[in-house]
C-alpha cells in the first residue's frame, strides 16, 4: 500500500505541522494570539493552499522552551 502524506506533514519534512488551536492550547492562549505572533514574526508559519497558518511542532517546541528560559512572565518575542 502506497503511503500518502496528511495534511499534517509536510511531503518533504516528517516534522509534523500544527493548527493554531493546536499551538494554543500548548500555550494556554487563544488560537487568534498565536496568530498574531505569526502576524508579528514572533512564531513562524506556513499557508496552506487555502490561505490557513500551520506551524511546525519543532519551531513551536523551540518557542516554547525560550518562554520557559525567560520564566514565562513575559509575552513571548
């Protein structure tokens, strides 16, 4: 059987892709703020075909972790 690649990867890349709901709830946040940190560079993104963000779990894992160096007190960027 031929493997297919989700909407959840990119066909190059196995690192897995994330809806900004997805990202949200890792960051205890509203969907549209992780939106606007990609809006404002913060957290960087990919469009799909249709114009909707997704974001890759390993760059939101690394944004993660410089929030939690920065002992979380702090808007991220």
């Amino acid at each position: 059987m031929a493997q297919t690649s989700s909407a959840r990867e990119a066909p190059d890349d196995q690192d897995g892709l994330l809806t900004p709901s997805e990202v949200a709830k890792r960051f205890g946040v509203h969907p549209k703020t992780v939106s606007r940190w990609a809006a404002a560079g913060k957290l960087r993104n990919i469009r799909t075909l249709g114009g909707h963000r997704r974001f890759r779990t390993s760059e939101v894992l690394e944004f993660l972790h410089r929030i939690e160096d920065h002992g979380g007190d702090e808007e991220p960027g």
